[in-house]
C-alpha cells in the first residue's frame, strides 16, 4: 500500500481532511483519543503488514513522528 492510501484513511480515523496530514500535523488530546490509537494500530497493521506498540503510537506527537516510527517498526 502507498502512504497516500494509508494517509488518506488516517485521515478519516482522525476526522480531517488529508490535504491537513503534512509532517507537522499535530497529533493530540482533540485528534489522538484511544479510539484513534486502536485504529492507527490497525492501519498500520493493514498496511504495512507491521505491529506497533500503543505505548510508542501514543508518543507519537506529529504526523512525522507517526511515520516515522512505521519505518523504524
């Protein structure tokens, strides 16, 4: 799967628009709820074919961080 592809359904868990997804997109208490993170973990699974712990996802400030850390995973 391309990042465009799994940025565009991140968009949709975190409830904007995806043209706002850019690097420095911040990741917090209004956007990055326990639902968020459950659903990001499996997205990330779906994609990347890579599990990620909630612990490092939630750390996880920016849209750069995220990806950042499926990189390193």
């Amino acid at each position: 799967m391309s990042r465009e592809a799994f940025l565009e359904e991140l968009a949709d868990v975190l409830e904007v628009e995806q043209d706002d997804l850019i690097g420095s997109f911040e990741l917090n208490e209004n956007n990055w709820t326990s639902l968020a993170l459950i659903s990001t973990i499996a997205l990330i699974d779906e994609h990347y074919d890579k599990i990620v712990s909630g612990e490092k996802l939630a750390d996880c400030k920016t849209i750069q961080a995220l990806l950042s850390l499926i990189e390193l995973a």
